[in-house]
C-alpha cells in the first residue's frame, strides 16, 4: 500500500485535532478537572429498566429526574444544572457490575442499584471508586461490612422486623406466625430477622415457607398456610408480580382477613403490587419507609410525581427522589463535588426532612429509622401511625 | 382429601400451560430438527397481543382472544421466514442462539413498548370460580384445561385426518423424502412455525388473566415447557402434553409435601432422572447408532 506524505494544511488539521483530543482528556477526572461553573453535575443511576425488577426502576428513574428538574428551577447546584446519568442494570448482576463499570467516575454519587443481592455484587467496586453510592437494599450487613461510601436513606430489615413484631405480636397479640419469603438476600435476610425479633417478643414460628421469585402457582404454599397452627402470617416477597398471584391466590384458597392477620412487607405496598393485587389486600397491614399521607413532603411529593409523570408514588419512588435531594443538599453544603466532601457532607445532614420522613445518618451511612404502619382499604395504603422505635444496634442473623 | 384436590387442580392448571407451550417446542423440532427457546416468550407476545385488543378496541375476551391468535400465527410466519429460513443451512446451533437472540429482544421490545408496569387482564368469566366439593377450581384454569383437550384433539384429526397435517408430517419425519414426492418443504415449514406461534400466543391469552401480563411472563414457562418435552419425550407430541402435565403435579404434589422452596426443583430433578435412566421421554422412541 502507498503511503502518501502529508503536507501543509493536512499537518496542521492532525495537530488541531490531536491538540483537541488532549484538551477533551482533561477534567473527566471526579475530583479535579478545569469545569466551567455552568457543568451540569452528574449524578449515576443504576436501575432495572429490563427484567425482573422493571418495574421498580421505571418509578425510581422517573422519581430522580422529578427530583433533578425541581432543583434545577430553583437554580440547581453551586449554580450548576444537575441530570441523571442512568444505566440499565437488566435487574441481574452482571447488568449492575456492567452498570457500574460504564458510569465510571464520573458522578459525582450514585443512586442505586436497590436489591441486596444485586448491591453484594458491586460493593468492592463502589469502594475501590471511591464514590457516595445510595443504594435501597435493606439487608442491615451493607453498611457494615467497612465500606465508607454505602450511604442507605431507607431502614434496614431490623428495624421493619421491630416493626413487623410490634404491630402483630405486641399491638394484636397474635404468638404464633408464618412467615413466607422470598429466597433471594433480602426475603431470607427479613425473615431471619423478624424471626429473631418474634423470639424477643414472645412469639413463635410456626412454618417458615421459602418461595422463588417469578413463581407461577402458590397453592402448595397456602395449602402449607392452611394447615399451620399460625394465627399470623407476614410475608416478604420482593417481586410485584409474585404479590400479585400469591395475594390473589390466597384469598381464592379460602385464606381472609378475618381468618388470618396479615401483615406484608414493603415490596408488597409498591405501587405495581398493589395495581395487580386488587381488592385481594384489603385489610392486609403493612409497614412501610413511605406513605403519601404520612407527612406534608410525602404528600407533596406524591401529588407531583402524579402530575408531572402520571405515576403513584410508592416506597422506590420515593427512595430515589430522597436520594437525589439529599446529594443535592450535601453538595451545597459541602461547597463541592467532590466524592468526600460529599460522602462527609451526607453523614453530617441532621433531621434533613425529605418524603421519607426525616433522615440522620449515623457513621455506617444509615440515615433513616421511619417506619409507617399502614393498612390496605381499597387497594391503597391508608396511614395508621409511625412506629417510634429506638435506635436498633447493628447484629448479623443469619 | 379436599388438599390432594385442591393440589390436583393446581398441578393439571399450570401443567397444562407448560404442555400448550411445549407441544410448540415439538412441532417446530420436528421439523425442523431445532430448539425455539423462544418460545415462551411468544407466550408472551401473544399475552400482549391480547392486552391491546382487550384495551384498545374493547373487543370481549372470547374476540380478543381469537384475534391473538391470528396476529401470532402472522408473527410465527414472520418469526419463521426472518429467523429460521435464512439460517436454514448453517446447521442447528445458529439457529437456536438466534432464538435466544430473539427472546431477548422480544422482551427487551415489549418492555420499550409498553413499559415495564404488569398489566392486569380480565378473564372470560371475570373473576369467576366454582367448587368441586371444597376444591376451588378457577374459571380461567378451567377454561385453559378444557381448551387443552380441544387442541389435543383438534391436533390429532389435523395431523391424521388431512392432506395438510399428513404432509407436515412427512416434512418433520424425512424432508429429503417429502422434497422428492413433491412436497412444499419451506411452505410446511413455515405453516408449522405460524401454527406453533400461535399454540404459544393460546397459552399466554390463557394464563395472562392469572398470572398478568408481563415482558418476564415467558421466560418462567419456557425453561418448564423445555423440561416437558425433555419428560414426554423430544419430538412427540402426546408426550409433549404428558410431559407438561407431569410436570405440574410434581412440581405442586413436591412443594406440598416435601418443601415448596425447592418445588421448581423437583420437576428438574425428574428431568434429570429421565435424562439419565429413559433419555427417550416416556414416549419417544430410543435411536440407536451403528458404529
């Protein structure tokens, strides 16, 4: 092949366009980097867009960019336009590693992923990136396993077991429960630790029922159900669908309200679950990180979601969109975007209110302890009260 | 007594979902000697086909549903000519890595479509049920077994009783011979990928009021309808309803009585079992090779 020399202007285009790559190299760098003050800041969001949690992404990803657009007509950040930078996790573990590897540094914080199993995946990476990471799992190890940038705004399992327990057994005094979960990290994690909290309490376990995800026929399960001595039944079922068929299928076997106090976790109150559960989970008890009624920001929050996005708000909604406005708030604080000046400016917010109900981070990065106890009237979660529960010291069940 | 009932139902009510879905894994193996794993999520396609006609022109569930059914044998000709005709020659392993393609962007497709939001469908008779006894029995499980049996039958006069269903049958058994004696080969190839599209799409109307329609609704049936045939026997069509109702009983009877954590489990574990012990399935037949 001939090689033709290049002369003149030709040089001159190659050395504008090499000098241009350079300049296009610098300031990709979180910390440091030459921006001009109107750079928007970034903010990463792993979300299931596809697959199996698809659902709870969609109302995330939506909440965010709620968030994103009113700080933005206040002015934004340091006077700089934030936007969210999302990547499809495809609800797996590899989709979120993936994820993470292609958002890179850039952020100046992420916003999830929000399963448990699916955070245990990434969570060497976000400590070697060294980035403010706020994921929605509840599974209580996250934040202890020596990793400075998980930052949690939701309560963790123990505090919803605490919960759970003193609304059933306490409150209702019902002793004797079933518990059916789901047998991914976070259902068998709740369940463990509403069975530690039932001991505690005075109660008992009568039938411990692990499910699958993406189950199609429940009827060994409740038939199980039917024959225990249990008086109360809580389940943690993470998947909207599997709520769906196991609520409906539940009270198809003959299982009711007045039969059987149930008492769900917060996965089955999303709003996808309650769409397909129908009237099947009136007089079903939940207790919840969210509830529209709970506060004037809950409600707030709600009605603009609604508006702008034609969404209900729920637990996942809400967690992303206080995610997103407490990086905004730490950012302002600490004057900076900078990945520990951020991370230092969260752990310092104190009763920093939001949708959730107000937050305080401790040094492990939790900073919320709310939880509402609410009950299901016509296939909507009525507020009942808010559990006011100590703060619950961190232990490993399980 | 009244929970061996109630564990009978729901064992033939999902098995008959997986045989619906596996007798088109059957169908399209047989002629043309491929795995669709694709096939649940025409299931799938086939719920959503029925999610617009119910929610856009308001068509009744019976219409709605026939309606589907015509869109998916179109989609199975278009699924038939686009994904096996051009690979046809290359052997089977393009060919059934282009059916996992194809049900990822299926489910890829839907969701940039609908979103990713369930949906919940109405069945035939509403939210309708009776009991035998005090077995509950689900009027939309009802209504799918029944519609087994139809198909079941339906199956059987077409494939034994007409010149069309004699002659895709000769294309599954020997195409070479078929090409020889006339037959269209391609043109039955492609009538068995629109009939087989369109037996998935039946069971994803079918169960879509029970268990909603959602882009993930395929991928939890194909594996079991896979399972099905692999029971009944790969290629057999009685064995792919055998099969899939077998399965449903093991899987439900397991949870009950021995642990419901592991009861996708037991269907597998007797997958493995046939595999090892009986690799023809309970009706196909054992093909020797000579050294």
């Amino acid at each position: 092949m001939k090689l033709y020399p290049i002369h003149g202007l030709g040089r001159m285009a190659i050395g504008l366009v090499g000098v241009g790559l350079l300049v296009s190299a610098c300031g990709t760098s979180s910390t440091g980097g030459a921006k001009s003050p109107k750079t928007p800041i970034e903010i990463g969001a792993v979300v299931g867009l596809t697959g199996t949690t698809s659902t709870n992404g969609e109302y995330e990803l939506d909440a965010m960019q709620l968030a994103v657009k009113q700080i933005n007509a206040k002015g934004g950040v340091l006077g700089r336009p934030l936007y969210v930078d999302s990547v499809d996790s495809r609800s797996t573990n590899e989709g979120v590693v993936a994820a993470i590897d292609q958002l890179g540094t850039s952020p100046v914080a992420l916003v999830g992923p929000d399963l448990s199993s699916e955070i245990g995946a990434v969570e060497s990476t976000i400590k070697s990136e060294g980035m403010p990471d706020f994921i929605g799992g509840t599974l209580p190890s996250l934040t202890h396993e020596g990793n400075p940038w998980m930052l949690r705004n939701r309560p963790t399992d123990q505090y919803f077991a605490a919960a759970l327990a003193q609304l059933g057994v306490v409150k209702d005094g019902v002793k004797s429960w079933d518990v059916v979960h789901t047998t991914d990290s976070y259902g068998t994690s709740a369940a463990a630790y509403f069975e530690a909290q039932l001991k505690t309490d005075g109660g008992t376990l009568a039938d411990d029922i692990g499910v699958t995800s993406g189950t199609s026929d429940f009827t060994s399960a409740i038939s199980e159900i039917k024959s225990s001595s249990a008086k109360g039944l809580v389940t943690f079922i993470t998947l909207a669908t599997d709520n769906g068929v196991f609520a409906t299928q539940l009270r198809q076997l003959g299982v009711t309200s007045s039969s059987m106090l149930w008492i769900a976790a917060q996965p089955t109150i999303s709003a996808p679950s309650l769409q397909l559960a129908g009237s099947n989970l009136n007089g079903v008890y939940s207790v919840s990180d969210y509830v529209a009624t709970a506060t004037p920001e809950a409600t707030t929050f709600a009605a603009d979601l609604e508006t702008t996005y034609s969404l209900t708000a729920d637990v996942n909604a809400a967690f992303a969109y206080d995610a997103v406005e407490i990086i905004a708030a730490a950012i302002t604080k600490a004057g900076s975007t900078s990945h520990s000046a951020v991370r230092n400016a969260v752990l310092a917010l104190k009763n920093f209110s939001d949708a959730q109900g107000p937050v305080n981070f401790n040094q492990y990065g939790d900073g919320d302890s709310t939880v509402y106890i609410v009950e299901i009237e016509n296939g909507a979660p009525v507020y009942q009260t808010t559990v006011a529960l100590p703060v619950i010291p961190y232990i490993a069940v399980g | 007594m009244s929970e061996v009932g109630q564990l009978l139902v729901a064992g033939i009510a999902i098995g008959s979902v997986y045989a619906l879905v596996a007798l088109g894994f059957v169908l399209i193996y047989r002629a043309t000697n491929v795995v669709n794993f694709a096939q649940g999520d025409l299931a799938m396609l086939g719920a959503y086909a029925l999610l617009v006609t119910l929610t856009v022109f308001h068509l009744p569930f019976w219409l709605a549903g026939l309606v589907s059914l015509g869109v998916m044998a179109v989609v199975g000709i278009l699924f038939g000519l686009g994904l096996y005709y051009p690979l046809r020659n290359r052997g089977f392993m393009p060919i059934i890595v282009a059916t996992i393609g194809a049900s990822v962007l299926f489910e890829n497709g839907i969701v940039a479509g609908f979103g990713a939001s369930p949906h919940v469908v109405t069945g035939m008779f509403g939210t309708g049920s009776f009991h035998i006894g005090s077995v509950f029995v689900n009027d939309q499980y009802a209504l799918l077994v029944g519609i087994l049996v139809v198909v079941t039958a339906f199956q059987f006069w077409f494939f034994e009783g007409t010149l069309l269903g004699k002659k895709m049958q000769a294309v599954s058994q020997d195409k070479q011979m078929a090409l020889l004696l006339g037959i269209p080969v391609g043109l039955m190839i492609v009538i068995t990928f629109s009939y087989s599209t369109a037996l998935a799409g039946l069971a994803g109307v079918l169960v879509s009021p029970v268990l909603f329609v959602s882009a993930g609704l395929g991928s939890g049936i194909t594996m079991n309808a896979f399972a099905a045939t692999v029971i009944g026997g790969f290629g057999d069509v009685t064995g792919a309803i055998v099969g899939g109702l077998v399965l449903g009983l093991v899987d439900t009877f397991g949870g009950a009585y021995i642990s419901f954590t592991y009861e996708q489990g037991f269907g597998m574990a007797v997958v493995i079992l046939f595999l090892l012990f009986r690799p023809q399935g309970l009706f196909g037949e054992r093909v020797a090779e000579k050294a």
